[in-house]
C-alpha cells in the first residue's frame, strides 16, 4: 500500500480522508500492525484506484 501511495504522491492523511478512515488506520497498516477489517481494504483500494488484489500483494 505505501509504494502505491508514495507512486501517486500521496500523503497518508489523504489517503485516509480519501479512504474515509483515521490516519491511525492508514499509519497500522503501513507499519504492518493489526490487521484491518476488509472493508477497510476494500475503501483503501478504491481510494488509490487499484484492483484489491494488486493491493494485497503490495
């Protein structure tokens, strides 16, 4: 998720407003701590405009 945000020059903060989630949410995922509700991931994949599958390979 961070080498698409950081391709689309994107900022965490807007990708969590972008997504509708908290910069906490954005900064845990990053950081691969907890573990998001997939409807999390789905809004996040859609906020950076990416198939969820490319998503979670990232």
């Amino acid at each position: 998720m961070r080498i698409e945000r950081a391709r689309l020059n994107i900022s965490q903060l807007k990708l969590a407003e972008m997504a509708d989630v908290s910069l906490d949410t954005i900064n845990m995922i990053e950081r691969g701590v907890g573990n998001p509700k997939f409807c999390t991931v789905i809004s996040i994949a859609k906020a950076l405009n990416v198939d969820l599958n490319t998503l979670l390979k990232l």
